[in-house]
C-alpha cells in the first residue's frame, strides 16, 4: 500500500506548531467589571439581559419542575437502560456486548494516544472557574424548583379540594441538604484548586487533558459502585422490569474495566508513540486507521452474531475459491504491470470490466446462476485491473499490487463467507441488537458506504466528461429532491419486489442502503463545495509535473477538498446519525422507539413516555455534540481555512 | 543529475560573450523543412495564434530557442507572455501553428502532451506548492508516480536539490511554514526532480518581497550555468542583462523585437521597444 505513505490519511497529519504569542493566561478582569461591561453596558442592553434573564430561569425551573415531580415515574428508564441501549441482547451471551464496546475503548484509547498531540493542558483557573458555576447552578436550581407535594401517612399526596398540598418554602429548602452540600463541595474544591498554582512552582498550573478527561470519566464509573443508576431488565432470558433490581450490580464491573482499558490502551498508544520513529509511526499510524475501518464489520458478524461456520462448505467451496481468484487475478495483475504492455493492458482491464457488467446483468435477468461472491470478485478484479498500470514497472511496486490484491481478497471472502453464515445468537425479534445499537450500527455503516460513494458523484459532477456529470448531477438533484422518509419506506418495501427471485434483503440492509444513497448525495454536494475552493494553480502545477488526471485527483486535489470541506461533511454526519431515528417508522427496534413505544406498553410502566424521550434527547445530544467538538478539533489540527 | 555533466558546464562557459546564437528568429524555421526541428532545437514554436474567445492573445509567434539557450521575454503586462509560455507546456491550447519541444509536436494526442509535460518543468509566479504535503512530499510526488522511482531514491534526489537550492534542512516543513523566497525555491526543485531538459519561468519573483528575489534569481542563474535551457518572463532587467543569450520583447501578443541583451539595452530597433525600456529602466 505504497499509496497510504504518500498520502497521509487526514487524522495523521503532524500537527503544525506555532509559535505560542497568546500568553498563558489572560489578563484578569474581576466578575463585577465583566459583568457591567458585558451585560449592563447600556439601559437598553440592561433590559435585554434582564428579559432574557428572567426567561431563561422560568424555563429553567419549568424543566427543573418536570425533572423532579414526584409524578415522574425515571424508574422506567432505569429499568430499561439494557433495553434502551441494545434491545433484547440474550443474557447469557451478554458479554459479546461488552467485549464490543471494550474493543472499541481500546481503539479509541489507543487512537488518541498516538495522533492527538499534547496540548497546552486545561489551566486550573478555568477548572475552577467551571467548578464555581456548577456549585452556583446547584443552588441557584434549588431555590428555584418549587417546594415538593406534602405526602401523608398513607403514603398518599396530600390534597386539598382539588390541588396538591405543597411543602413550605423553608421545609423545601432545609429538606434538600443533599443538594446544598454538593454546591458546597464543589466550591470547596473550586477554592482548593485556585490555591494549587500557588504552593508549587508554577508546573501545577494546569493539567494534561488527557488526565482531566480520565478524572471526568472515573467519577461516573465510580458513582456506578456508591449508587445504583440502573435496575436489572432481564432475568434467566426473560424480561422482568422489576424495579429494585439493581443493573450496577452488573454493569459497575464492566464499566470499571473500561475505564481501566481507555486509560491502559491510551498509555500504551502513549507510549509506543515516544519510542517508535517518524517512519514508522505513520505506518503504525495508517494501520490503526485500517483497523477502524475493519472493526464495524468484525464486531457487528463476528463478534455480536457469532455465526455458526459450516466447515466442510468452507474448505470445498469458500477457501479454494478465494484462492483461486487470489492466484489467478494475481497472475493478470502481474502480466498487466508488465512492461510495454501498453495499450493491451488498457484493452484487457476494459475486457474485465464488461465481463463484471455482464455477470451483473445475468444476475438481475436470472440468466444463468452464480455464487453472489464471484459476480463481486470479478468486478474488484476489474477495478484493480484498471488501476494497475500505475503500479508497472519496478518488482516492488508490483510486488505491492499483488500483495494489495491478495489482502483484498482475503478480506472479502472472509466477510462474504461469515456473513452468509446463519448467526447462532437467538434474540426475541429478527434483529440481532436494537436501541442505540442499532442507531450507532446503521449510522456508521451509512458513512462508511456513503462517503466514498459521495466522493465519487462529487468528482463525476464536476467531471469534464458530460455523461458523467450528467448522471450525477440527475440523480444528486432527484434524491435531494425527495423527502428521507420516502426513500427508506421505498427500499423496504417496494425494493425487494424488484428484486430477482433468489436474492433476499434483509431489513436492515435495505434500510441502510436507503440511508446511504440519501447521505450520498448530500456528501457529494459538500465535497464539491470543496473542490470548487481548489485554486486553479493546483491543477496547473499538477499538470506541470506531469501527474496524470487520476494521480492528480487523489494526492492533490481530493486531499484538499475534503479538507476544506470538514465542516459541512462534519454537519452531514451528525445530520446522518440524527436521522437514524426514522428507523422507529419503518419497523426498526431503534432507540426512539423503545421509548416511544416498548417501554410506554410495559405493565409496570403502562403509559410512561415522556421520561423515555427526554432520556433519548439527551443520549442524542451528547453524541452529536461530541462529534461537533470533535470536529472542530480536527478542523484546527488540520489549520483548514488558514492556508 | 541535471544536466550537470561536464560536457554542457564547458560548452556554456566556453561562450562569455553573449549573443553566440543569432539574432533572426527565423532562421530555424527556413533552415529545416523536411525534418520537424534542428537537432539542437529545443522549442520551436511556428506561427502560433491563440484566441480567448474573440479576443487574439497570441498572433503569429514564431521563434526558436535552442539547447542550453537562456531566453528571457519581455514585454508590458497583458502582452501575452503568460499566454505564450503556457502554451509551450499545454496548459493552454493554442488554435493555429506549430509547437515543437525537443522534436515532439504539440498536438490533441494525449501521450505527446504527456511526454512534452515531463521535459518541460514549469515554475509558477504564485508558486503553486501543494499545500498538504510537505516540502519533501512535494518534490517526490511526481517522481515517485510518474517517473516510477522508488520512493529511497526519489527521496535521495530531493535532498539533493533541495541542497542545490540552498534549503536542505526544510525538507519536512509544510509550505505555509516557508518564506516566499523558499517556497519558490523548492518550486524550482520540484519541477528539476522531473529532470526536465527544459525550464520555463512566468514571472518567479513578481510575488517575492524584494529581500528574497535575489535568492531566487541566484538559483535561476546558478542553473543557467550548468547547460539547462530557459524560457524566463521577468521584470528582472538586471537579471536579463547578465544570464539571457537572447531578449524577446512582446507587445500585444506579437513579438516586436528580438536580440542579444546588449543589442536590446544599448540601440533597440523598434520605438515600442524603446518606449518600454523608458518606462521600465
Ligand atoms: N483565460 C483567459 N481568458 C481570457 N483572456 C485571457 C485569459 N488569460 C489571459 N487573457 C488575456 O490575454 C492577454 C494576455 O495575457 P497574459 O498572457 O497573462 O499577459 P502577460 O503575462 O504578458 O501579462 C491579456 O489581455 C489577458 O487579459
Ligand atoms: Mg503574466
């Protein structure tokens, strides 16, 4: 994969340092001057603060009110937290779960570990800062959530003809010490924390973000082993919702060890990183990026489905045929990377290609049968056929080619092989996770066949070539020009009878197809955002070195783009991952329909849905705003808009 | 490694006195019929017309620089330099005439343009680095994916003109970290990796500010000296005057007059040439 070295994947570029000219901590202006000069600078900006004050707090205190009532009944999002996250999961098998995420908070910890670059560190003072608000926020929430209903001996709210009794003002107050003391605490530490700076030699001032982030996580975790958020769902395979059954008994362990995993796998990326050179930590670099790509598949057929491999099929059919397009595509290659081949190789990889658009044809006309997997064999042997005569000439890079192929190959069988392998997971409805689960699968198989497919209408739209830039131009404007909704009731149900008798398409599939040809489309129009900010210099000089229009696209211009369009390709993700919850319409066990429907139709919580979806909010939010973040990490790490 | 064998450094110092080539430009053109080109013609350009729309950049250019030949064009701006030299390597078409470099004529056919692209190197005013990669990534691109180096090898050849050029040591730097000066300086790098028998320069020190043109301009010349052939627009009289062999002056998409700097500085021909040296001098 000589292409990986000279084309740094996005997330590894080195990190351009600049000269710090900010100081390290601005000048200090005290509360009282910030706040006349921001907020009272003039009577009518006074007013303005004061309305919009005074709006704020009521819908403050509205939703503090909803929170609080002693009529919401959060045992049923407690209860259901499994439920919530990944549908009905056999508990025996549970661990398959937890092996996924725990993969995962590997990755991610080693991820950081070896491309985020130590930052400044988060100054005490901010911390501090944060701290106080939060314990400000704390009182200031107290006071303003009305006093609770008074309940009687009986256990019964007390009522008077025909409104609630409320406790008194003071009673409220005095009967909510638990929560004064966490204001108190936290300023406690706020006041600890500004005193640090003081006492060392100027090194405590400010604290790795890595170590922030690591305290930040272990609290909640910590919290899980004190207080038990959750409640048990499930029971010897069966759904009990029985509150008072703790899930922390058995999600506080786990937890832990994810904690330690992030932290360990962040060290260890951490460390490699300070002991490996330049060279070979790119390497390193673009194989995690590989893995990442490879993990969605492995953990969504391998691990959560566990397929029940039928071994005599796989040594008569599936591995002599792998090996057999292994060897005889390696040997096209070869000869096509030959030199002086010229225009014959150019003739053969075209030959190859209709002979892959013949199979396909055959496949829809039900002309003559064959395996699903030789049809896409061919035609990746013709993909790379065409590209191949960049790779001529020299053994290494040939060798390389082939190396490609056969890994590509192998990578394909394999999954082609354990995905048509019968799961051996039995889960009461079709699909094998649901919840959040599925919202995360669905939304990331999405992306990851949605990009390269928005990538390529982006360059067919500004393609020279009118055939081209036709079809993609028609079919970005017909699929923006339809409601999402439309197109995925329209792959769920109208698709499959388009289909040829012998191919089937589950559920799941035809809905993240729908998925992906929507995002597409968006995704092209971003990235051709992009490669319209492209200065025509950069084609000039390309051409003027002499790289041809394929090499020129995808180490000059393509880089580029897509760099300069982060932000609105960021905005299609999240767009993207939001979306997921019109799974709930079409059939789908998604996260919005456990609680919009499961959990409202359980006995014990007959009717109970507002809760759920407030719960479900929050759970979008924070991943949303996490990727934004993120975003906008990478946005400066990459210094897009500043070149 | 360009064109820095023995051979070429004597033939170049052997001529002090300039003006060895003569100064008609047609010559070349009565001289060979039967053949494309005179061997040791390296571009030569028949006629030329180029139209933007209705409007007549280039009208009849005829002119013929030889091997090793140091040719630096003049001329006010919108004259057509840009336009003529562009043409040369293709990024832009011209409608009529001829275009030869190095015996291979410029046509529709997408290998010639290919082959012509790479003996010809081309340094921009505006530098045209990508900004992505690093100033070794730069220079390696197009020998690694064009020319099918490996990648040791590419990157050996880097270090060494970026040696050449006098930066050795901002091989890993991105170009937004370098000055104007040395981002021109790893463009001419850059365009020498390709190992061009032919270098054409539009302008390459208009972007500079004044402290950096001259290492930019020493490089120019130090290449001059070791037998590369070039076609330089410039503003730079000075430079004109010490490395041209030979002065094009441009007006108006035509070449109004041609000859040795000295001709072309001290008893200029044409009124419109003596009118623009008034202006420029
Ligand atoms: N792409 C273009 N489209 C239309 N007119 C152009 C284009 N490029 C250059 N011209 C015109 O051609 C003339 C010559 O331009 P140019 O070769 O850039 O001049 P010079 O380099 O001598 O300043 C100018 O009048 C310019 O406006
Ligand atoms: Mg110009």
């Amino acid at each position: 994969m000589n292409q990986g070295d000279a084309l740094p994947t996005l997330a590894d570029k080195p990190v351009i340092e600049r000269v710090a000219t900010r100081p390290v901590e601005e000048t200090y202006r005290s509360p009282a001057e910030w706040v006349r000069k921001n907020l009272f600078p003039s009577p009518f900006n006074s007013f303005l603060t004061v309305a919009f004050g005074l709006f704020v707090l009521l819908t403050v205190r509205g939703l503090l009110n909803f929170v609080f009532s002693e009529e919401r009944g959060w045992d049923a999002v407690r209860t259901n937290l499994r439920l919530i996250f990944t549908h009905a999961y056999p508990e025996e098998q549970y661990v398959r779960v937890w092996v996924c995420v725990g993969v995962m908070v590997a990755l991610a910890g080693l991820s950081l570990g070896l491309f985020a670059a130590r930052g400044d560190g988060v100054p005490l003072r901010k911390i501090s800062n944060a701290l106080v608000a939060a314990a400000v926020a704390v009182a200031v929430g107290v006071v303003l959530r009305e006093p609770s209903v008074l309940i009687g001996a009986d256990g019964e709210v007390v009522r008077t003809d025909d409104a609630v009794v409320r406790q008194s003002f003071a009673d409220a107050m005095s009967d909510r010490w638990g929560w004064w003391l966490t204001a108190a605490v936290l300023a406690v530490i706020a006041l600890g924390l500004r005193r640090v700076p003081a006492l060392g030699d100027g090194s405590l001032r400010t604290i790795q973000a890595f170590n922030l982030a690591a305290i930040a996580l272990a609290l909640p975790v910590l919290s899980a082993w004190i207080y038990p958020w959750g409640h048990y769902a499930f029971a010897e395979g069966e759904f009990i919702a029985e509150p008072g059954r703790t899930v922390a008994i058995s999600t506080k362990l786990p937890w832990t060890v994810m904690w330690v995993l992030a932290v360990a796998s962040l060290l260890v990326g951490r460390w490699v990183r300070s002991r490996i050179g330049e060279q070979s930590l790119s390497r390193l670099r673009i194989a995690v990026n590989l893995v990442w790509l490879a993990v969605p598949f492995v953990l969504y057929w391998v691990v959560l489905r566990d397929p029940d491999l039928d071994w005599a099929r796989i040594t008569q059919v599936d591995v002599p045929l792998a090996l057999a397009f292994g060897v005889a595509g390696g040997i096209v290659l070869w000869w096509l990377t030959s030199d002086g081949i010229g225009e014959l190789g150019r003739i053969a990889a075209l030959a190859l290609l209709g002979l892959a658009a013949f199979n396909w044809l055959a496949a829809f006309m039900g002309w003559y049968p064959m395996l699903q997997k030789v049809r896409i064999s061919f035609l990746l042997l013709a993909v790379v056929a065409l590209l191949a005569h960049n790779f001529s000439g020299e053994t290494q890079k040939r060798r390389r080619l082939l190396a490609a192929w056969l890994a590509i190959m192998a990578v394909f069988h394999y999954f082609a092989t354990i995905m048509n392998t019968p799961s051996t997971v039995e889960t009461p409805t079709e699909a094998l996770i649901g919840g959040f689960a599925v919202t995360l699968v669905v939304a990331v198989f999405t992306l990851m066949l949605s990009f390269p497919l928005g990538v390529l209408l982006a360059l067919a739209r500004t393609s020279r070539l009118p055939i081209f830039r036709v079809m993609a131009t028609s079919y970005i404007e017909v699929v923006r020009g339809v409601p999402l909704i439309t197109i995925l009731i329209f792959f769920v149900v109208i698709l499959p009878l388009f289909l040829p008798a012998n191919m089937e398409i589950s559920l799941f599939a035809s809905a993240t197809l729908g998925y992906t040809l929507f995002s597409a489309a968006y995704l092209a129009e971003n990235v051709r955002g992009g490669l319209q900010s492209i200065r025509r210099g950069q084609y000039e000089a390309s051409d003027a070195v002499g790289l041809s229009t394929s090499l020129r696209t995808t180490f000059v211009i393509l880089p580029q783009a897509l760099r300069a369009s982060i932000p609105p390709l960021v905005g299609q993700v999240i767009a993207t991952f939001k979306e997921t919850s019109l799974l709930a319409i079409i059939g789908v066990f998604d996260i919005l329909r456990m609680a919009n429907s499961v959990i409202p139709a359980q006995t014990q919580f007959l009717g109970i849905k507002r809760e759920g979806l407030l719960f479900v909010s929050l759970v979008y939010w924070v991943f949303a705003y996490t990727l934004s973040k993120w975003s906008q990490r990478l946005e400066r790490r990459l210094g897009v808009g500043e070149r | 490694m360009w064109g820095s064998d023995s051979d070429s450094r004597d033939a170049k110092q052997g001529r002090d006195g300039k003006g060895k080539h003569d100064v008609s430009i047609s010559d070349a053109t009565v001289a060979v019929s039967d053949e494309l080109a005179a061997r040791d013609d390296m571009i030569v350009c028949r006629e030329v017309d180029k139209w933007f729309g209705d409007f007549q950049a280039l009208s009849g250019i005829s002119a013929t620089i030889k091997e090793q030949e140091i040719v630096v064009v003049l001329g006010p701006s919108g004259s057509g330099k840009s336009t003529w030299i562009r043409c040369i390597n293709r990024l832009e078409v011209h409608q009529s005439g001829q275009i030869i470099v190095d015996g291979i004529e410029l046509s529709n056919d997408l290998r010639n343009i290919e082959k012509i692209r790479s003996e010809v190197g081309m340094v921009f005013q505006q530098f045209n680095l990508f900004p992505h990669l690093t100033v070794m990534d730069n220079i390696t691109l197009a020998p690694i994916w064009v020319r099918r180096k490996s990648r040791s090898e590419a990157e050996e050849q880097a270090l060494a003109l970026l040696e050449r050029v006098g930066i050795p040591e901002q091989a890993q730097k991105f170009p937004g970290q370098l000055s104007g000066g040395q981002q021109q300086r790893v463009a001419i790098a850059r365009a020498l990796a390709m190992e061009p028998r032919v270098m054409l320069f539009d302008e390459p020190t208009s972007a500079l500010d004044p402290e950096m043109i001259k290492e930019v301009l020493d490089v120019m010349e130090e290449l001059a000296r070791t037998g590369m052939t070039m076609m330089v627009v410039t503003h730079e009289m000075g430079f004109a005057r010490e490395v041209a062999d030979r002065i094009i002056f441009m007006e108006d998409g035509e070449i109004v007059e041609v000859g040795t700097p000295e001709h072309f500085f001290t008893e200029p021909e044409e009124e419109r040439t003596k009118l623009f040296l008034s202006q420029v001098l």
